[in-house]
C-alpha cells in the first residue's frame, strides 16, 4: 500500500511503529428479553453489579493515582440509583433492560454531550463507557482485547479501555473524534502512550503498519522503510535526550556563575509522586488540588479523604516545604455542583479564592484538611486569584477558625502561614498592599489577563505570549518588592518549566522556580548554562 498522511491534533507526546488494531464501535443495545419485568429488572441490576465489580478491580490495579480516579468516577456513577431508576421504571412498563438502560443513559449523555464546557464534553466518554460495560454484561459478551505494542485506532477511546489495555510493549493511540482534555488524555501523557486525536474519518482497511507521532499530531499509514526509519531515529532522540535530562535530575540547580536556584515541584495529585525521589527537588511548590474536586462524582471530598491525600503528600517530601494552594476551580476548571453554569466569561467569574469565600461550607472543610496536615510537615497555603487584600484577610480568618475547630476536637493541628498566586493585575501592579507570607508569580493567568487574551482560545494564542514585555516588568515589580520586605517570590506557571525562558527568569531576579517532575531535568540544566 501506497504510505498516507494524516494529521491531527497532538494529545500525548511519543513515536510509536507498530500494526494497527481497530478497537470495533460499541454495539446498540439489544432487546432479547430475559422474562418478565422482574427477570428484565434483575438483569440489569446484576449486570450493573458485574459491571462494578469489574470496575472495582481495575480500580485495586491502579489504586492511588488519577486512573484510579476515573474508575472512581464511573463507579459512582453505576452506584447511584438516579441513574437506575428511568432504566427500572421503563422496565417495569415493560421495557427490555437493554434498550432501557441505554435510554437511561442516553438521556443523561445529552446534558455532558452539549455542555458548552470541554471537560464536560469529554466526561460523555465515560458515561457511554460505562452504558456499554453495562450492556455487554447484559449481552454475555466480551469486549475485543487490543494487541500489545498495537497503534490503536478508534473513533473514541475510554479510560477504562485504555486502562485494561497492556502498554509495557509499546503502541500508540490514533482517535478520529477524541479530546486532549479527555481522562483518556490525560492518562496517556502519564503513561507516556502516544495519542494523536480528531484525525477525522480513518480508513485503515488494507494497512497493517503505521507509524504515529503523538506530539506532531501526525499518523502515516504503511510507512515507507525510510519513513519508518525516521520515526525509529526520532524515537531514539527523545528517549536520549530524557535519559539524559533525567540523570542531572538529583543534582542541585547551580547557575554557571555558582547562584543556587530552588527548584520544587507542581503537582496535580499525589500518584505524580510514586517514582519520583524527593532529592530531585526543595521541595513541592504548587499542589493543585482540584484535581480532588474532580474526581468526587459523587459529592466533593469530605475532610478525612482530603486530609489522607494532603498528608500522603507531606510524608513523601520528608521534611521538605509543601504548599498547597486552595482549590482554584472555575475558568478552564469547572466542577459540577460547585462551579456556576454559564457564566458569560468563567476567567472573569467566580473562580479561585472568589469561589472558595462564596462557599465557606465547601472551602472550611479544606481549610481544616489543611490545618490537620499542617501537624506533620512544613506546609503552607497558596490562595489563587487573589485580587484584593480584604480577600486574602478573610482566607486568614476563616483558616484560624478551622484551625480553633481542629484543635476544639482534640485533633494535632498547625496554622500554615498563607501566601498568595500573584497572576492578577491588580494584585501584580500594586503587590505593596498585599500582605502574604510569600508570593507565587502565576503566569499562566498573568500572561492571559495582561494581553486580555483566553489562555484556552487558540485564535489569540499569539497574543497570549508569555515574552510580552508587560508581563516581565510585572514580573520585575513583584520580586523587587519580595526582596525589599523580606518575602520568598517563587514562580509557577508554565514559563517556568521552559528551559528557554530560565535565562529570562533569573535575570529577573527570580531564585525560585516552581514546575512539572518531567522538566526538572532540563530546567537544571538549563540553569547550568546561565552566568549571571
Ligand atoms: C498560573 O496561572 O500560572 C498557574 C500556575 O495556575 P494554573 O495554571 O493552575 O491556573
Ligand atoms: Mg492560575
């Protein structure tokens, strides 16, 4: 066959070579009765039941990390009679179970599938995967294995297909549809899977090889032996250039003039930290913990659970400072139930610490999460979006009042001391008035605040650029006036994980640098290379 090129938008980065395996599209619902409505009511209760079972196994599989989340998510969902109910009350009318689950959850789908909002989008994937489960159980059916080492290619993938799926051997994932926000995504780029998404219409048939290069966006169907070749040689590349970033990844920092520059870590959830040694870093400098929120599907995270995450963390850096910043939901980051619908513009609305004084039910029982973990290690509070002191003094109070609640139980406790995102203007421009412990320079949402452009809208993605010389005399500012009173000023948006901005940073005046586990490597060694 004839090599054919397609592109399309890249959603984990990696090479992958290997014969393609077509994962088939779900089957309708099938209306084979199995009796009467109480056998049809019983079928779909134990196929549910399997259903769950299955799920729960996955979930041991994959305990502690965002998989396990996702999994979680869906067993909450089958758990929860709402979702049940319609398909049990078509049966009783006497519907088949099939066709009456599939209704039942058709009808909820609709909601996730129109949302206006991307995360809710892709969150439709899990809800039909788990339609599906449910319908092959009812089936008696298994699902198709997927060959190891395989490039997949599917209209859509779920989590829990990607998650019973062997990796070891290699492979790749090629979607015609499919999201880079999706947990499928996500996964991926933590699995290191390569993925490519929205290929469109795939016509594999009479290919049997191919070679994909997920952080192109590029799939070639029957590669040319020179084509292969070069896929072969840039796979060696990256896997020699992350060898090789890794092996500096335990050395300190250390400018070429000698200057030792803090390095600490952003994490979004505590199975980041599994593989790694803490003696990469000083530390963890942004725990961003919506990633929390958005795994309880069913309700928000209750005190105990947060507090044995947040505590899971602080033993991990044995001794080291961990912040955790209070939930930044809203923008780019709704929850439902929490976050409001349908607001004009979510970056300018209700999120960050606006939210959280908005719903001081759901922001004290992080507050006392906190102040719980705050008894083993050096932790402290980060408070995003911070626009106004007044904001920061009420974080204060409320944190005091958990703190007195705590300790009234007879629990350990300890205040941390709260420092605040420095990504608004407002707060940038005038940081004199703001009294945090420390300041964390957030220039994801500077860049996109200062340039009055969405860091999510990719038609004004040149006008969000992070060398825009405002956002860097902002920058200037706020160390300037960190050093001036005594305050630690680190910064921990995407910048600085970029080797190329490191030189920019540190003449900046910055010391502390604050970024993913997988650019610690090449942040040091850029670093290394700066004299200053
Ligand atoms: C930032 O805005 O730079 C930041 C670190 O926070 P987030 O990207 O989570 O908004
Ligand atoms: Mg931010």
């Amino acid at each position: 066959m004839a090599p054919v090129e397609l592109t399309g938008r890249p959603a984990a980065p990696g090479i992958a070579l290997g014969r393609l395996a077509r994962l088939p599209a779900s089957g309708g619902a099938s209306a084979t009765r199995h009796g009467d409505a109480a056998a049809e009511a019983s079928a779909l209760t134990g196929a549910i039941d399997a259903a769950v079972r299955d799920l729960a196994l996955l979930q041991k599989r994959n305990a502690d990390d965002e998989a396990g989340a996702i999994v979680g998510f869906q067993i909450a969902m089958l758990e929860d009679d709402a979702l049940r109910a319609p398909a049990l009350r078509a049966i009783a009318q006497g519907e088949a179970a099939g066709p009456a689950w599939a209704e039942a959850v058709g009808a909820e789908l609709a909601g996730y599938e129109t949302a206006e909002d991307a995360y809710f989008r892709a969150r439709a994937t899990d809800l039909r995967d788990l339609r599906d489960r449910v319908l092959r159980h009812l089936a008696g059916a298994e699902a198709a294995a997927v060959p190891p080492g395989a490039i997949l290619v599917a209209d859509d993938l779920t989590p829990t297909r990607f998650l019973e799926a062997d990796w070891c051997d290699g492979g790749g994932i090629a979607l015609s549809a499919g999201a880079e926000t999706s947990h499928v995504a996500m996964l991926a780029r933590s699995r290191g899977v390569p993925m490519v998404v929205g290929l469109g219409k795939l016509m594999i048939e009479g290919h049997a090889m191919a070679a994909l290069d997920g952080a192109a966006g590029r799939l070639v169907l029957s590669p040319t032996s020179d084509q292969r070749a070069r896929f072969v040689r840039e796979a060696g590349r990256l896997a020699a250039e992350r060898a090789a970033t890794q092996a500096g990844s335990a050395e300190p920092a250390v400018t070429a003039s000698g200057q030792r520059i803090a390095i600490l870590l952003n994490i979004a959830e505590p199975g980041e930290l599994d593989t790694l040694d803490p003696a990469i870093c000083e530390g963890i400098g942004v725990v961003r913990t919506e990633f929390l929120f958005h795994a309880a599907a069913a309700g928000l995270p209750d005190e105990a659970r947060q507090y044995r995450v947040y505590r899971r963390i602080v033993e991990w850096a044995a001794g080291r400072p961990v912040t955790f910043r209070t939930l930044d939901a809203g923008g780019d980051k709704p929850i439902a139930g929490l976050t409001p619908a349908g607001e004009s513009n979510p970056f300018l609305g209700l999120r960050g610490v606006r939210l959280s004084l908005a719903r001081p039910d759901v922001f004290a029982v992080q507050l006392r999460a906190l102040a719980r973990t705050a008894a083993h290690g050096a932790v402290k509070v980060l408070v995003p979006m911070v626009t106004v002191p007044a904001e920061l003094e009420a974080v204060r109070r409320l944190l005091r009042e958990a703190v007195a609640e705590v300790s009234a139980a007879g629990l350990a406790c300890a205040e941390p001391p709260v420092g605040m995102m420095v990504e608004v203007p407002a707060a940038a421009l005038a940081i004199d008035r703001f009294d945090a412990a420390f300041y964390s320079i957030g220039s994801n949402d500077l860049v996109q605040y200062v340039t009055a452009s969405a860091r999510d809208i990719g038609a004004v993605a040149g006008l969000a650029d992070a060398r825009n010389p405002a956002v860097w005399r902002l920058i200037a500012e706020v160390v300037a006036h960190g050093r001036a009173s005594g305050r630690a000023v680190s910064v921990c948006g995407d910048i600085a994980g970029k080797p190329e901005f490191v030189a920019d940073l540190l003449a900046a005046g910055v010391t502390t640098l604050s970024l993913a586990p997988i650019q610690v490597g090449a942040v040091k060694a850029a670093v290394a290379r700066v004299r200053i």
